[in-house]
C-alpha cells in the first residue's frame, strides 16, 4: 500500500463529491486543490472508489419470499405487543391489529406519511439565492450555453437538470452552480433580466404545482412550478410580473 | 408496502454476517420501529428505522466486524472477468481497472471491511444519507463520519489497484 503526504484538505475533496460543500466551500477547494498534489490524488482515489461501488451492484433489496414472512411475523406479533390500558389511539392499533396484515399497512402508511420536509422550502430556496448573490459566489460553471452549463452537472449531481437558453424571451442563460435545498443537492442555473439576477433551482420530484405559484420572502420574490418531472423555483429582485414571465418563457421553452 | 423494507434489509445484510442472522435483525427493528412509532418526532423515517436496524444489528451475536484490514484475498473466480479484460481504451488505466473488477469481487472487498468503515460507507454509497444523517445513526461525531468514510474508500480502491497489479 503506498504511502501518501497528508493533506488536511482531502476530507473537503471527499465533501464535494458526496455533494456537502456549498458552492463558496466549493470554489476556495477548487483554488487550493489546483497546487495541491495530494488532495488530487485524492480527488482521483475517491473517483475510483465510487466507481467500483457502482459497477458493484451491491444494494440488496428484500427478497419477496423474505418480504412475505416477515410480513406475517410482524402481523402475528402486533396484538401480543398491545398494552392492557388503551388510549384512543392504541385502540385504533388494535383495531387494526384484528386484521392482522392491515395493521402492519397501517404502519406501512404512517412511515409514508412522515415525509422529510425541511422547516421552510422558500426560504431555504430564498437564502441560497442571498448567499450566491455575494461576490464571487453566483456560478461555478459561467457560460452562456446551454451545451457547455448542462454538461458541467454530469455527475455532480444524480439527475440531468433541463438547461434551457431564454436568451430570445430577454433572459439569457450565465451560468450554473451546486446548491443545497430541501435536504438534497440541487441544480441552481442563473439568467440574467438586465441588471438583475434570477436563481433557477431544480431537482427531479413533483410538488403537483402545474400552474406557477408566486411567493415572496426578505424583499424577493419567487416562483415555483412542476414540469417534466422536476421541481422548479426561480427567485430574483425582479418584480412579480417579470418573474411570472420568466416563468411563462421557461414553461413555454422546448 | 412498507416502503423502506429494502432500506432496512439492504443495511442488515451488510452488516451481519449471514443471511439468517441479516433477517433476524430486521425483524427484530421492525418490531421495536412499530412499537415506537408513536414517538418518533424526526424527519426522516428511513434514517430512523435504520438507526434502529443498526442497534439490533449491534447487539446481535451475528455482527460482522470484519477480521482483515486490508483484503486483497485471491478470491477471484477464474473466468470471473475474462469478458471484460478485452477492454480496448487501454490509454485509461482507471476506466480499465474498473473494466476488470467483477461486482462480486467488488463486493467481497467490502464485506471485508471493518465494520466501523463498511458502515458509512453503506449508508453514504447505498443509502445516500448526508452525514449528519449517517453520524446520528452510527452515534459518532461527523469529523470520525468523515474520516471513517475516506479510509473505507482508499481502502477499497486500494486494494482494488492491488489485486489488480498482481
């Protein structure tokens, strides 16, 4: 096994590429690791690594037969589980432990129905714009093309985000960036109205909003639709009305 | 139905040292994930039910710790891999090296991890939890996530390299 020099940065190199850097993170370990044989050493072992996790195939879903049994099990042991004094609720469990598999799909629905939420989605979406908007912070990828900012997120995040050029509706692409909302990496695109900055952040899911939906948060104003199979909220200092158009382009967009 | 069986399973199997003991420990979480239902408060469901996976896991007999260090067994099948040596872009060792590793192999590298590396790996690789996420399961301080994670991934690579040069 080789020996390497140490550098205390390699765990910022593992950080990017399990997506936990933010983009001004991100940016600085960029700079450093350009003089920095190790942490590109690093960059390359940790590729490797995760290259041979994925050739490897190694989730091991539950075999059905398995799955049936332990259905069963879980049915069959629920009622024993029952406490003698009963709340309203755990009577509801026992009611439904009469039936055996149901109370076990009962469960199955509650674990369901605890989605992750974060505290506030807008105003996650809102800080990230706050915080790309300082100097140096806005792209990490800069270009006016589509082919050359669509490319740039291979693989440094799990799903191909739709870049779209709206340079014809007066809102023309500038670049793209990593970012961080609603507990997940996302895609965050950035055009340009003039003088003013729109945040487009994207991720694959449906918040069933086909209509676009205006809100604002801290003096920005922010937009938000499904499409195609992706989240997307835009939020700049423009104003409701331009930001709806923005929205309309992109939405109307091939 | 249960949506996050497979989740629980998947870490069960990594972490046990076979198949029947991997099914015991599920059961076992299952148990004590809908007893304590009522009382969960988090986010998260799948990372709860597998911090709860994780602690039967560890205090059943049948936990795999994990006895070498540093794999490089011999245990490639002969044939294994014969296929995929005829790689033609020799000019990338990497895309060559990863060409000829079979999955098992892969696989087996680590299964053989201790089990305080194999751990977050698991949960980073398969389950892609964040690290706060994989420190609150595993009960350890983010920096030793962090540090565990980067040594479970030289290792394999490591390794990988070594068996290959041979």
């Amino acid at each position: 096994m080789s020996r390497m020099p140490e550098c205390d940065k390699v765990l910022l190199v593992q950080a990017e590429l399990d997506g936990e850097l933010d983009a001004a993170a991100a940016a600085a370990l960029a700079a450093h690791r350009a003089d920095c044989p190790v942490c590109q050493a690093a960059t390359a072992e940790l590729a490797q690594a995760r290259a041979l996790i994925e050739r490897g195939q190694l989730y091991q879903k539950m075999p059905q037969e398995v799955r049936r049994r332990l259905t069963a099990q879980l049915a069959a042991a629920r009622p024993r589980a029952s406490p003698p004094r009963l709340r309203v609720v755990r009577q509801w469990w026992r009611s439904a432990a009469s039936f055996g598999l149901g109370a076990t799909c009962a469960a199955a629905v509650a674990l369901l129905v605890v989605l992750p939420r974060g505290p506030d989605l807008a105003e996650q979406i809102v800080a990230g714009h706050i915080r790309a908007l300082q100097p140096g912070h806005l792209a990490d990828v800069t270009s006016t093309d589509q082919h050359t900012v669509k490319p740039w997120f291979d693989g440094r995040v799990d799903f191909a985000p739709p870049v779209k050029d709206l340079a014809a509706a007066r809102f023309p692409l500038s670049g793209g960036r990593l970012d961080y909302a609603g507990n997940r990496p996302v895609a965050a695109l950035v055009y340009q109205r003039d003088k003013h900055i729109i945040d487009l952040f994207t991720w694959p899911g449906d918040a069933g909003l086909n209509a676009p939906e205006i809100g604002q948060r801290q003096g920005y104003n922010f937009v938000h639709w499904s499409q195609d199979g992706m989240v997307l909220w835009a939020v700049s200092d423009l104003e409701a009305s331009q930001l709806r158009e923005f929205a309309e382009a992109w939405r109307r967009s091939p | 139905m249960l949506p996050h069986l497979d989740a629980a399973y998947n870490l069960a199997r990594w972490l046990m040292r076979d198949r029947a003991a991997a099914e015991d420990v599920v059961q076992e979480a299952m148990l004590r994930a809908l007893s304590y239902f009522a009382s969960f408060k988090g986010v998260n469901p799948r990372a709860w039910l597998l911090q709860i996976v994780r602690n039967a896991a560890y205090t059943s007999q049948g936990l795999d710790r994990g006895a070498q260090l540093v794999p490089i067994a011999e245990t490639a099948e002969p044939g294994m891999v014969t296929g995929d040596d005829l790689v033609s872009d020799a000019d990338d060792p990497e895309a060559a090296l990863i060409k000829a590793r079979g999955a098992r192999q892969v696989h087996e590298l680590i299964a053989a991890l201790p089990v305080e590396l194999r751990e977050p790996l698991i949960l980073r690789e398969l389950e892609e939890l964040s690290y706060k996420e994989i420190a609150d399961i595993t009960n350890t301080p983010i920096g030793t996530v962090m540090s565990r994670l980067f040594r479970a991934r030289r290792l394999l690579a490591q390794s990988a390299l070594a068996s290959e040069a041979r």
